[in-house]
C-alpha cells in the first residue's frame, strides 16, 4: 500500500470506482485502482483491451537484468530513483563447489559488474543486497513485500509475492527505468480470473502440486492477459510461503499477476519474520484488503472466469519434460516412464529457487531425510540444495535441519539461483548423454539446466524430489513404493507435516545489504571502457519514416520460442551488461522451421547455409537494412529478459511477426521499437516461404487497432497480401517514431 495513502483517501477512490463499474471490486481490482495515475481516476476499463496508467511503490530488479535496467535508467538523466528500489545480486553465481567456494569465485568473476550495480545502487539511492544474500524473490518477501503493495520486478517470478498479497508484475528493464525516472507504468487492462479453492491439502500433495494442476487446465499460455486472485477457505488454509509458490509459478501460465487476498496468515509471516510495523498498517487497512462481497455472493459478476479446485482432490503430480505444462500424476508416471523409455535411474536432484526454497519447503525435506537415516539410508545420487536467502540458511542451521541434510548427502549450495537457471557447472554427465533429473524449480525448457540438450528435466515438489533422490528410480512413488533399509527390509516413508513458520522466528540477516543512501553526493559509476561485460548504451535510431520495403525474413521458428531460445542464459549471463557481445547469441536456440536447425539459417542473399542467425542478422543489417521475424504461437515466453528484445534490435530488427506472444516479450519489443505484430489469420504463418521479402507499408498511418498490411514477395516475383494486427497505443506509436520509448521520454 502507497505508504502516503490513508484509509479515507482510499476509501473515497475505491467508492468513485464501485460506481463506474456498476458493482463491488476484486482484490486486484482494489489493488489497481489505488495504485491508478489521478487523471484516470474517473476513466472506465475494458479488460484486453484499455490501457491503464499505475504508480508502483516498489522495483526490484535481479543482477542479471538490473545491468541493462541500470544503463538505461542512466540515460533517463536522473539523479535518484524516484521510488523505493532494491537490486539483488542471485544471478550470477555458479553452482560448482558449494556455497562458500562458489560465492569467493563470483565475487572475484563478477567483480566488475557487482561493482557497476553497487555503486550506481549508491549514487541513485537503491538498495544492494550482495551476493550471498539470497533469491531476489524469497528476499523481497522477507523484507519488503506486503498486502496492498504493488511493485515491478525484472524477472518474471516477481508475482512471488503475490503469497503475500502484494500485486507483483514482472516486467523488462526499461520500464523499470521509466518507473525510477517517475512515470507511471502501463499495461493492458487484465482479465481478472476467480480461482475458488476449499478444502485442505493431505498427505503427499503440495502447493506445487496446486500450480501444476494450473497449468494442466491451463497450459503455459492459458493466463496471458490475465491475473489469478486466489481466495475462498481453501486459501487460508495455505501458509504464505505455500501461496507464494502458487503464485510465483503463475509466471508459468503466462499471467500478468497472481495473488491472494489478504488473511491472516500474511500478518502472522510478517512478525515471524520481524516487520511488526508492516503488520501493524495491514491490520489498519484490513477493510480495505479484502475483496467486497459481491465475490462470494455473485462472483460471475466480477471475474471473467471462476476456477474452482478442491484442494482435498489434488494429488502429486510431475512435470515435464520441456515444458511446464505437461503434468503427470505420480501414480501413472511408472507407465509413462516405460512407454517414453526414459532413463529409470535418476542422475541428480536438485532442492531450491525461488518457487520452493522456503523454510517450511527445507524442514519438510530434513523430516524426510530423518526418516531414511534412522533406517541407515542416505541419498542415492547428487542432491544438490540452495536456501531460498541467508536468512533461511541461519534459520535451519540453528534448528539443526542443516545438520540433517548433510549428513544424509545433501550438497548445500549458495543462495541464489544457480542450476534453475543455467549456471551449474556440471561434472557427472557428459553434454549429450541422455540422463533424467528432478527439481523444485518453476521451469524445465530442453537444456536450461545444464545446458545439456539430453538431459530429460521434471519439475515436482520438494517432498517427492527428496523420496526420488533416496530411491535412485525415475518412476519411484512414495504413496506406493518401499525403500529398502540398511538392514535389507522394506519400509515406506510417511508425508511430512512441516510447520508453517518456524517456532524462534526467522533469524535477522542483513549481512550483505548496503542501505538506500540519498543524501549521497556524486557517486562514480564503475564502467571501465575496455570491459567486454559492460558497455554504455547508445541511443537507438530514429524511425526514418519511411515504409520497411522489401526486408529478408531472418528466421521462421518453429514451436516453442522462449526468452532462453532468443537470448539463452547460462555462460551467456555474464554479458548481460554488454549489448555487443550478449546479442552474439541471439536466437541461438531457436529452431529454423524451413531446416530443422537450431540457431542457424540461410542467407537468402548469398546461398550460404548453416550460418549462425547472429551474423546473418549482422549482413542484413548492413546490406539490406534490416530484416523480419516470424514466430510461432507464445512467442516470447518465460522470462522478463529484455535482451531477447534489445539484442534483434541492435542487430537490425524492424518487426517480429508470430501467431501470438508472450505478454512481458511483447512489451518489451514495444519499449525497444520493433514492432510486433500477429497474423490476422494464424494460418497465414504456413504461408512465409525462407526467401520471402517482406514489406510493411502505409506505416506513417499507424494508428491504434488499425492492422497493418504487409507484401510478401516470393523469389519468382509474385505476391501476396496479409493483414497484421497488434495492440500498439497511441503512446506506444510514439515510442516506435522516437525510436525506442526512452528515446521518447527524452524528447
């Protein structure tokens, strides 16, 4: 809640808005309102379709991201950030020897870049939490998050702390910068969906089972546009930290936000982990922090759409592999192993990220592990486990859960991001050996982990991921399968039943956070020039305007095209503060619908074959002035990673036409000044032919909902017409003229 809000002020904007839209508000809708710019207090909103203008209270930002949001946030000419800001250094950090070795080698490997993000951190007044520290996600609930807040974050888990009933959005770089520079942030009107859930989770079903069941109804694009507000009794009978990883894998379906109206299981984690004075204002505002009660009497009149799930029916599930939404129960997984042929040996398990990292995730863990080591069992293959934040890290070693875990085989790892997102320096299994792996992370796209294109990856939750790594056996299940003692006998493990919140408290950490300082002079900020990890950005060019004619097609992907395939991770993160060299992987991992390639195509100039798609962008930049993307349906999705939209257009992307995209990607194509565009008819994408020249034309008359027109000319001469649509404002037209929307902002 914007801290300088009273109730009566409240109040009366949330009383102007009952009576626009005819009827009581959502939780999230109450959330929106209140965070609306003031000369749209009066304005009404159609869902998918209005643009609405917000005030965040916070941003945060993670190591990886914040070098580009940073640079550009430099260009902005501010001298603070003018809200509340914190970047967290969790990204970088290779998982390798253990938590302490591995964070002695980021520090020395990323010294630059930790030292370009500390001190802008100290010149514009944000906050630095250091490496160490712990997952940005699991950091902002300890010590920031709160019912009725509304932040961005660039990453797209953000809405992780929606289990605290914030309204949390992951968003690219630059609107980052924009919101610390004062403007407001905009987006499209959301669709708000009810999720309705009663009953109480039993025995081996977790919220990670809930999120998985989600996704099964929903598919990884079934929530664009959308937020999920989670409520009904069902719902206080979550802990936050439960909630959380409800909400934080909604990034999964797509959604703009997820979250839970306020309860008082949000008051109690406040104290327990110390912010007496947050629970203290949210019981102030608790009339306002609720839904009115017009979404439980008559919710159809709210929500677009009401999913009910009984959480008494929900059973263990796993997902995967290659995508989040392919969701097995538990209990057919043994056939399913069979029938893929798989492997049945399991080669690694992984503990930890921000969706299953929590206290009450460890202990659930150690109590399984405690049942194992009284029948002289320990883990049968490489258990790898990452605290969620340091905090958690001193909580379980003073609870003696620590101990538990290593002496059952447990390799504790540094808190932070390490192997869910590509940096695991892998030495078990040879790149290419096919090899199955179970984690606790929130996605499992071919080779994100390891980099390994053979390495068949699930995501389940930390309690079956744990009974996995003591059997060995892909197909293993605990509700069903007996684990062999020490002494030769059978036995089967019972479900956990962690406590909520640690009985002490959480223990109070803050050992490598450097305070918001604004009463700082000039700082220097610490770019050297000859750096090949960070380089100063220059403004994008302006819009000559003129039509794009005749531009080759750079690639046509086919099927999914995530951010990890545009612009992979992995040993490419430590370049994600240098536009020249991190764009040198641009669609690396993408797959060529015409050749079946991955990262490679045909310039259409020349006849050469195979050639990696970043220096094809390279000679069409140069020789043809630019080129067109063609993507599939989703385009775009996973992560908030801008440089997936920065890098095509530095090497000379004018537009990326797909069948649909991804939210966050879509923006940030708008932000940077391509356009994005989707075919009218979604057919129309069989129709591009690999030597196609595709002309935009009549784009002096762009104009909102007006679709765009396009030739395509074959290589015989002949022609077609499409039509183009796209959701591009008035605003957003603008920033495409200036050339990107920090180029507008500066005109």
């Amino acid at each position: 809640m914007n801290k300088n809000l009273t109730q009566n002020r409240a109040e009366k904007i949330l009383d102007i808005k009952r009576k626009i839209v005819g009827r009581g508000l959502s939780y999230a809708e109450k959330l929106l309102f209140l965070h609306e710019a003031d000369d749209e207090m009066n304005k009404t909103h159609v869902a998918g379709r209005d643009i609405i203008k917000l005030y965040p209270d916070r941003v945060a930002m993670q190591d990886a991201t914040a070098q580009m949001a940073m640079l550009q946030f430099i260009q902005a000419q501010r001298n603070k950030s003018q809200v509340e800001a914190t970047i967290h250094c969790d990204h970088l950090i290779t998982a390798e020897n253990g938590n302490d070795p591995d964070l002695e080698k980021a520090a020395d490997t990323n010294r630059e870049v930790y030292d370009f993000l500390a001190t802008a951190a100290l010149r514009y007044g944000i906050g630095f939490w250091g490496p160490g520290s712990g997952i940005i996600h699991q950091v902002l609930l300890e010590n920031y998050a709160k019912p009725g807040l509304l932040m961005i974050g660039t990453d797209s888990h953000t809405p992780n702390a929606g289990g605290l009933g914030a309204l949390a959005i992951g968003v690219g770089g630059a609107d980052a910068a924009e919101v610390m520079a004062g403007l407001p942030w905009e987006t499209t009107f959301p669709y708000i969906i009810g999720v309705r859930l009663k009953g109480r989770l039993k025995e081996w079903a977790t919220a990670k089972d809930v999120i998985l069941e989600m996704l099964k109804r929903l598919t990884v694009k079934g929530g664009t546009g959308c937020i999920f507000e989670y409520f009904g009794e069902g719902a206080q009978n979550l802990s936050v930290t439960q909630k959380a990883t409800i909400t934080n894998m909604g990034a999964e379906l797509g959604a703009t936000s997820s979250l839970f109206v306020y309860d008082d299981t949000m008051n109690a984690y406040l104290q327990n982990v110390g912010r007496y004075g947050d629970a203290e204002q949210t019981r102030e505002f608790s009339d306002i922090l609720k839904q009115d009660d017009v979404c439980l009497r008559e919710p159809e009149r709210v929500f677009h759409d009401i999913i009910d799930i009984d959480l008494d029916k929900i059973r263990p599930a796993h997902s995967g592999p290659y995508t989040p939404d392919r969701i097995t129960a538990v209990s057919d997984f043994k056939e399913l192993v069979s029938s893929e042929k798989w492997p049945e040996q399991v080669s690694a398990v992984l503990i930890g990220s921000c969706t299953n990292s929590s206290y009450s995730d460890l202990y659930a863990v150690a109590e399984i592990l405690r049942q194992a080591d009284e029948k002289g069992l320990k883990v049968k293959v490489p258990f790898l486990l990452s605290p969620g934040s340091l905090r958690i890290y001193e909580t379980i070693k003073r609870d003696g859960i620590l101990d538990t875990l290593t002496r059952a085989g447990a390799e504790i790892q540094a808190a932070a991001c390490g192997p869910c997102i590509g940096q695991w320096n892998r030495r078990d299994i040879k790149k290419g050996d096919p090899n199955t792996i179970f984690t606790t992370f929130n996605r499992n796209f071919r080779a994100r982990n390891d980099a390994n294109p053979e390495t068949v990856a699930f995501l389940t939750s930390p309690l079956l991921a744990t009974a996995i790594a003591l059997s060995g056996k892909t197909a293993f299940n605990p509700e069903t399968d007996k684990l062999t003692a020490e002494d030769g006998t059978g036995f089967m493990l019972e479900p956990p039943n962690p406590p909520s919140l640690p009985e002490k408290g959480l223990v109070e950490s803050k050992e490598y956070f450097i305070a918001p300082d604004i009463t700082k002079g000039a700082v220097d900020i610490k770019i050297d020039p000859a750096s090949d990890r960070l380089e100063l950005l220059k403004p994008f060019e302006k819009w000559d305007g003129k039509d794009f004619a005749n531009l080759p097609l750079l690639v046509k992907t086919k099927g999914k095209t995530t951010t990890d395939h545009i612009s992979p991770g992995g040993e490419w993160l430590k370049y994600r503060g240098h536009i020249t060299n991190i764009s040198k992987n641009m669609l690396m991992g993408a797959v060529n619908a015409f050749t079946g390639e991955t990262g490679h195509g045909t310039n259409t100039v020349t006849g050469e074959k195979g050639v990696p798609l970043y220096k094809l962008a390279l000679f069409y930049r140069e020789q043809t002035g630019g080129f067109v993307i063609v993507g599939d349906e989703n385009y775009g999705e996973g992560s908030s990673r801008e440089h997936a939209a920065m890098s095509p257009r530095f090497m000379g992307a004018k537009a990326v036409i797909t069948r649909s995209f991804a939210r966050i990607h879509e923006a940030n194509l708008k932000k940077q000044g391509i356009l994005p565009l989707t075919f009218s008819s979604p057919s129309d994408y069989e129709k591009i032919e690999e030597s196609d020249r595709i002309s935009l034309v009549d784009l002096s008359g762009l104009k909102p909902g007006k679709p765009v027109k396009a030739y395509v000319t074959r290589r015989d001469g002949s022609r077609i017409e499409l039509m183009l649509n796209h959701t591009i404002t008035e605003e957003q037209i603008g920033w495409f003229r200036a050339g990107s929307a920090l180029n507008a902002f500066k005109e």
